[in-house]
C-alpha cells in the first residue's frame, strides 16, 4: 500500500511512503577457550632428520609450531574416543576448509616475518546455523618447509597468539513503513510497524560449497565435495548467502 505526498511548489521534492517487509540481521557471539595450545597447534620436531631434511630449516631450530587443520579442544569422552566438538568448544577448521594455508607473512628478507590470518569459517557442532571467526598472529617463517612425505608446512617460530569466536547469525522480520524520495530512489526514513519475530527463511543458502568455476553447488562428489583440484593447490569456495 503507498500513497503519493504531492509537491507544493518545484523546489520541494515528492515522496512516496511504502507499507513493505523489512528484514535484519546481527551475530551473537561468545569467544571461545583457546588456552589448551595443543588443541590446536601442532609442535613439529626438525632435530628428527628422517622426517626433516629441508634444507632451508635453519639448523639451530630444534622445535616449530603448525596450525591444526581441524581443531578438538575435548579431545576424548568417557570411552577414550575422539570427540570433535561441545556445546563450549565448538570443532572448526582455521581456514575456509580442513586444508592447510599457503602463506600469510610479510614481504621481506627476513628469515620469520610478522604474519596474520584471519578467517571465518563453519562452526562443527552447528555448520548451518553458526559460523565460527578467528584471528591468528605471530611470527612465521618465510619459506614452508618440506617434510619427508614432499609435504609444505607453514611454521610457526613460536606459539602464535589467537582470538576465536562462535557467532550465531539471528535474522528478524517485520512490517514497516518507508519513506523513499521519488526523483533520487533515498530512503527519506522508516517506521518498524510491529514487532520483529524471526525469519527463518532469511539464511536459504546456508553454508555450502560451491564449484569454483561455476558458482554452483558441487554435485560431483567422487573428487571432494565443495573442491577443486588445480597443481599443488586445493581451490575451496562457499556461500552463506
């Protein structure tokens, strides 16, 4: 329903004010406990030649630090099984998938440089409803090192420092009233005409995987659900639209 605010004289602009659906959304999130260090980062022995013979590993390192793919802060239940995620501490992958990132260091000679990632990606005990966000920091070396099995890992000089964080995506609806100047399409003002109740319709597209090359989701599930295979790398894309 609209109704046409006419102009009195040519200097004033006219308006239109729309009865419409509106729709908002906000994340409620909770950080989570990332003090157990060996939940999540993996401590790399290079004093172990037959697993180590890169010659780029400074020889003086004894000891480095990798990011876990997927992350277990519980490790095991009652029956000494694995347990991969509770309601406090949520499994997730530090990156967009569980594979490994290439780089994230600063441009420079230096043998370690400051680096930093950050990265959202799906919360494990709740994947189409909550999304996990983290920042890591700290000092990487600039070159990934190569271990017995021709596999790159990109370490950590120390420890790095991390903050994470489970957010739950809320989506509201409600009527409202808008106000839209005619000549420019502005929104002028609005009015929430009734209280908003939740929409949960608004999220459709979840979190899914979608085919690089085409944007569509993958249906070819022999070579990896949500991936595509390029030389040496893995390409991963996904939607929450």
């Amino acid at each position: 329903m609209s109704s046409l605010q006419k102009s009195s004289s040519l200097n004033e602009t006219s308006s239109v004010t729309i009865d419409t659906s509106s729709l908002r959304g906000r994340l409620t999130c909770k950080p989570i406990d990332m003090s157990k260090t060996a939940s999540w980062v993996s401590a790399l022995d290079f004093t172990n030649k037959d697993a180590w013979d890169d010659p780029r590993i400074p020889a003086d390192l004894q000891v480095g630090y990798e990011l876990k793919i997927g992350l277990s802060v519980n490790k095991t239940n009652r029956d000494g099984a694995y347990t991969y995620w509770d309601d406090e501490h949520p499994y997730f992958s530090f990156f967009a998938a569980d594979e490994k990132t290439e780089c994230c260091g600063t441009e420079n000679n230096e043998l370690y440089k400051a680096a930093s990632i950050g990265y959202w990606s799906a919360a494990g005990d709740a994947k189409h409803s909550s999304v996990v966000v983290k920042w890591v920091s700290g000092n990487a070396f600039g070159a990934q090192f190569i271990d017995a099995d021709n596999q790159a890992h990109l370490v950590w000089k120390e420890v790095p420092k991390v903050t994470a964080l489970k957010c739950d995506p809320v989506y509201e609806t409600a009527n409202a009233r808008v106000e839209v100047d005619v000549l420019s399409g502005m929104v002028q003002g609005y009015d929430i005409v009734e209280s908003p109740l939740p929409d949960p319709n608004a999220w459709s597209h979840l979190y899914q995987d979608l085919n690089v090359s085409r944007g569509v989701p993958y249906t070819n599930k022999s070579t990896g659900e949500g991936f595509e295979f390029q030389p040496s790398k893995v390409v991963h894309n996904v939607s929450v639209r």
